[in-house]
C-alpha cells in the first residue's frame, strides 16, 4: 500500500471519528431543541418524533412573555456585566505591574493568585454566608457581585498580563520621556492597546458569570433577585413529565446567549486560553 | 499636548506630595493593591476563618459558640464519611481519565485533519467547545431530559425502537454513577482539548521528520515523541480538571441531586449538605478542610512530576 492511498484511508477515518465525535456533543443539545419545540403530546412520542411532527413556537411564547423569566434573564445579564466590570478594574492595574514590573516575587505572586482560583467557591461561602448576614448584604446583588469579581480576578490577571506582554514597551518607553506619568502611561497608552485582550477577557468572565450557580443560589433568596441559573434550577424543581417542552425551552433560552457570545468572539477567546496554555 | 500639560502641572504642586505620588506608582505593589485586598477580604480570611470554625461547634442556627474538637472527632467517626469519599474518587478519576483521553484524542484528530487540509476540523473544534459554555446547571438538566426513565426519555425510547430493554439511568446507584462521569466529560472534554491542542502546534516538526527519516511508524511516534512533549501539558490539565472536577457542584445537584440514595453524592455536595441542610456549620468547616487538603495534596503531587525546568525557557 502506497503512502498516498494510506493517506485517504486515513483522511476517511479521520472524518468517520470527527462525524461521531461532533454527534455525542452536538445531539444533546440538538435533544434539547427537538423537546423545546414539540408540543405536549409529541413530548410522550420520544425519540421517534425527535424532528417533531407539528413543531410549535409556543413553548417559547410562554416562558418569555412571563415577567418573571424575562427578570431572570435580566438579572443573568446584569450580575455578569458588573461582575465582569468590576473584576477587570481590579485585575488590570495588578496585570500592568506583572508585565512590567521586574520585582524578585513576581512569580511566586503570580503562582499564588492563581492558586486561588482553585479553592472552591463553596469553601469560601461557608464563612461568608455569615458574615454577609450580619452585614445585611444577603439578598441582594451587590454582595453577589463582590464574590463574582473575586471568583474570576485570578483569571482576568493572567490573560490581561499575556496581553499587555504582547504589546512593544516602546511606545510606554516614548510617553516616559515626554514626561507622562505611570499611571497615565498605563491609562491613556497601555489600556486602549490591549482593547480587544479586555474585549476578550470581559466576554470570557461573562460566560463563565453567566454559568455561575451556587453563589447566587445560597446569597439570594427572594424570586425577584434570582439569576436565570438559579431559576431553571428552581423550575425544574417544580415541573413534572407534562412541562418537559416548557423546562426545555427555558434551558435553551438560558443556554443560548453563552453560546452565541462564545461564537462571536471565538478566536479572541480560544487564542487567549491557549496563549495561557503554552505558558502553562 | 495633553501629557505633558499633565505632567508639568503635577510638577507644579510641590516637591514632596509628587515624590510619594511618583514613589507610589513606582511600586508594583500599590498596583497590585486592589487584589490583594479583594482576595483577602473574599479568599485569605474566609479561609482563615473556616480553619478557626472548624474548632468550635459553630451552627447557622445561633447560639453560643465556643471552642472544640468534636467537629473532628465526629468527621472521623462519621460512617458516611468512607462511602463519600469513595463517591468523590470515582466521580473525578473517572472523570478526568475520560476528559484527558478524549480531549487528547480529538487534539490529536484535528491537528491530522489540519495537516491533511481536510474541511470541517475548525468546525469539529467549534462543536465541542460549544459543550464547554453550557451552565453547568443547564448541563445536569439537559442531560437529565436524555437519561430520562420515563418511556419517551430520550436514551430509553431509542433503545426501545432497537428492542433493547431500558437502562436505569439515573436510578441504579452504579449506573448513576457512570451516568454523571459522561455528563461531567461531555461538558469537560473541551478544556482538555484546548490545552492538549495548544501544546501539540507547538511540537517541533522536524522531530516527526528525524522520526520518518528513521523509520518511526505513526504509533512509534506518537510513543516516542509526541506523549513525552505533551508531558507538562497532560500534567497541568491534570492539576486543573482534578481540581475542577473536585469542585463540581451544580452539575451534580441537577442532574442526580445526589442519589439514588448517596451514590453520587460527592464531597462538595456533602459539605453544601452539612453546612446548609443540616446547618451544621463547624462539621462544613471541618469537610472544606479537607477538600481543600485534598485539592492541595493532589496539585503538589501532580506538580512534583513536573520537568524542573523546560529546556527551551
């Protein structure tokens, strides 16, 4: 067998493994769809209706003309974006100073943020459930918010400093001279060079605060306040064989502003994570 | 000439205040001040303070606290405690085992597909990343509408048109079990995959070149060249999906809730159980203790077989 002919076989089993592979990952999700659109009757129908006979907007209709789950929605978006917000005005000054800065603890510092983001949040809150009972700050989303941007500043530091170390010190080196200050320096030449590392670094914390569960879940108790993660938790509590479409679609709806951040930025984000990832 | 307009005029208001203002931004660490305060308040002294709760007998009830051994003493004698460990170490070997191989298996994949130009391979790349932003609370539920026991769940009613007899998916405590790993690897897979993927670009070519000059079959290779360069990067991924893994919560409270029974009920679910279930907060503490001993003793260990230093640095 020539190299060439061994070659196409192996382009043709390389497609036939790509095509399962894309399967297991794609079907459930494409499960959820198919559930999300039926109607009640078609739901008991199972797999065999998996492109529904009769598929109906209604499912949908019903959840988002619900104030409530438009709240939820609202609530999601919100807690991500301060989050976000708040974590890169926090990791980006402290970024600057690891790239450009040349002091002796820099590494071990850098190693001991990251080593943060390995305690599990749950350890965290066991304390500080108590501790913002006592302050007030339960129930509402400024205590919530506060545990967001810490959860995530680990990780906004090292990708806003792959960042800045991807920008020449020359033109900082030019403003130095004309006198400019080091925080004028970092303000008005440094932040707007890596805008689109912030771009990507700002859409990243989202979706990961987005995904965020079980810090909203024990802070947060009256419905109002709820995050959509918390809601379709709650929901699925409630709902039974009979509101699997309407669970489905509320899941999809939940899922689907992740995704569609995810694909719009991919590049930024899959070139961040393994910018880090090379460095290790 | 804004700048410098700035900077004359800092000039201008005196000597000294300028000097500490400049001796400040001169410092890494005023800029590293905002973290270090955030982490603090919301990591160091949270941490401190678990290590402080779990000497006292401490309860989200109330009541007058004071301080204790019996939150230990009661860990060790706790019956439950072998069975939840077990749980745990099933759930993360089984999880990071089939993150890590499939992970590199799809690397792998995509890097053949890029060299042989074949179309789709971004697209495969795209597909599993996909499955890396779903919520983990929107992961256990999705995968809970395809474990379904119910005739028309999705799993059961294929096997149904093959005349397979159904599988109790979520409720038989072994199979629950595997049923949440593949939940877990489907969501988890794409992180693996990534760092895997990152780490094969950057293998030098001509070490696979040397390796055909020589004879290498593609096994050989891949043996020989390509696990030893993806050594600290398999070794990394270890320490973070571990931990990761560890720390699973949401996934496992929507999918299973735990059961049937306690079958994968794993140690961050006991802990949230204990603390705010039971509102037992000193026996919380004491189990946070250790997970975070176990999340410490595993990341030194897998840290440990870590090259002392890369050649190429």
């Amino acid at each position: 067998m020539s190299s060439e002919t061994r070659e196409k076989l192996g382009d043709i089993a390389t497609y036939i493994i790509a095509i399962v592979i894309a399967a297991f990952f794609l079907i459930p999700l494409l499960w959820l769809l198919s559930l999300s659109l039926r109607t009640r009757q078609e739901v008991y129908l199972g797999a065999s209706r998996f492109i529904p006979k009769h598929p109906t907007i209604a499912n949908f209709e019903q959840i988002l003309s619900d104030p409530a789950f438009i709240n939820y929605l609202w609530n999601g978006l919100k807690l991500s974006a301060l989050g976000g917000i708040g974590c890169l005005i926090v990791a980006a000054p402290a970024a600057y100073a690891f790239s450009r800065f040349h002091f002796s603890s820099r590494n071990s510092l850098m190693m001991s943020i990251l080593a943060f983001q390995m305690v599990s949040p749950l350890v965290i809150l066991v304390p500080l459930y108590r501790y913002m009972a006592t302050l007030g700050l339960l129930d509402g989303h400024f205590g919530v918010t506060m545990i967001y941007i810490a959860v995530s500043v680990p990780m906004a530091v090292w990708l806003l400093k792959s960042s800045i170390d991807g920008i020449p010190k020359s033109l900082e080196e030019a403003a130095q001279i004309d006198g400019c200050s080091r925080f004028g320096i970092f303000r008005r030449i440094t932040l707007p060079l890596i805008g689109p590392g912030i771009a990507s670094a700002f859409i990243l914390i989202m979706i990961l605060n987005w995904s965020q569960f079980l810090i909203p879940f024990l802070l947060l108790s009256s419905d109002s306040k709820l995050p959509i993660s918390v809601a379709i938790f709650a929901f699925a509590g409630t709902s039974n064989a009979s509101s699997t479409q309407v669970l489905a679609a509320a899941c999809l709806v939940a899922v689907v502003p992740a995704i569609v951040a995810f694909l719009l930025l991919q590049r930024m984000i899959v070139g961040a994570l393994t910018a880090g990832a090379v460095k290790g | 000439m804004a700048m410098s307009e700035a900077a004359l005029a800092r000039r201008n208001e005196g000597g000294s205040r300028s000097s500490i203002w400049r001796r400040l931004e001169e410092n890494p660490f005023s800029w590293l001040l905002p973290v270090a305060i955030l982490l603090g308040i919301f990591y160091l002294y949270p941490i401190f303070d678990v290590l402080r709760l779990a000497f006292t007998n401490a309860s989200l009830r109330g009541g007058e606290e004071h301080y204790t051994f019996n939150s230990f003493v009661a860990l060790i004698a706790n019956p439950v405690l072998p069975d939840i460990l077990w749980t745990t170490f099933i759930f993360t070997a089984g999880s990071v085992l089939g993150q890590q191989l499939f992970g590199l298996g799809i690397a792998v994949l995509v890097m053949r597909g890029e060299r042989r130009r074949l179309y789709g391979m971004t697209a495969l790349r795209t597909i599993v990343l996909i499955a890396w932003v779903i919520p983990g609370i929107a992961n256990g539920l999705i995968w809970q509408m395809l474990f379904s026991e119910a005739p028309f769940g999705a799993m059961n009613s294929v096997l149904r048109m093959l005349h397979i007899a159904p599988v109790a998916w979520l409720s038989d405590p072994g199979i629950a079990m595997i049923s949440a790993i593949i939940s877990n690897v489907w969501r988890g897979t794409a992180f693996s995959m990534i760092v895997l993927y990152a780490a094969l670009k950057v293998i030098d070519v001509t070490l696979y070149e040397a390796a055909s000059v020589d004879g290498a079959s593609g096994w050989q290779k891949f043996r020989y060249i390509t696990l030893p360069q993806l050594r600290p990067a398999i070794l990394v991924n270890s320490i973070l999906i571990t931990i990761a893994t560890l720390n699973t919560f949401d996934a496992i409270i929507s999918l299973t809730g735990g059961g049937p029974g306690r079958a994968t009920e794993v140690l961050s679910l006991y802990t949230f159980n204990t603390v705010f279930r039971n509102l037992d907060l000193a026996g919380g503490s004491v189990l946070s203790l250790l997970m975070l001993l176990i999340s410490l003793v595993l990341a030194v260990g897998y840290a440990s077989f870590l090259p002392r230093r890369e050649p190429n640095e």
